[in-house]
C-alpha cells in the first residue's frame, strides 16, 4: 500500500475531492441536472428527478474536483 506522500504525489500534490452529477438524457445526450458534495445527497436527487421526469433516464457520474 502506497503511502499518504507517495498518494498524494501521484495525484499531483494537491488535494483532491470529488463531487457527484446527477444527469439526465433527454434525448440530446447526457445533461448536467445538478452537482452534490456527497453521494448520499446526490442519491436522494436522483431518486427526485426519476420520479418527477420519468420519461428520462437518470445517473450519477462521480467527477474530480481539483480545487
């Protein structure tokens, strides 16, 4: 196992977290609907646009976010 330095150089040396995007395809390809911290959060969105638009398909992508 890699240690916390060596990790942290891999990955360019800063500190990296992620976000989750909750998308929907409505016929034009995958679109951004909204963008949450957490994936618990990002779970209750999701659950909240296929019941309200299920007439498209919903995911979450999980992103880098290098800031």
């Amino acid at each position: 196992m890699a240690s916390d330095k060596a990790l942290s150089l891999k990955l360019g040396g800063g500190k990296m977290t992620f976000e989750y995007e909750v998308q929907g395809n409505y016929g034009y390809g995958w679109e951004l609907e909204t963008t949450e911290v957490s994936r618990t959060e990002a779970l209750k969105r999701l659950k909240e646009y296929r019941e309200n638009a299920p007439e498209a398909p919903h995911r979450i992508k999980k992103v880098k976010n290098n800031g």
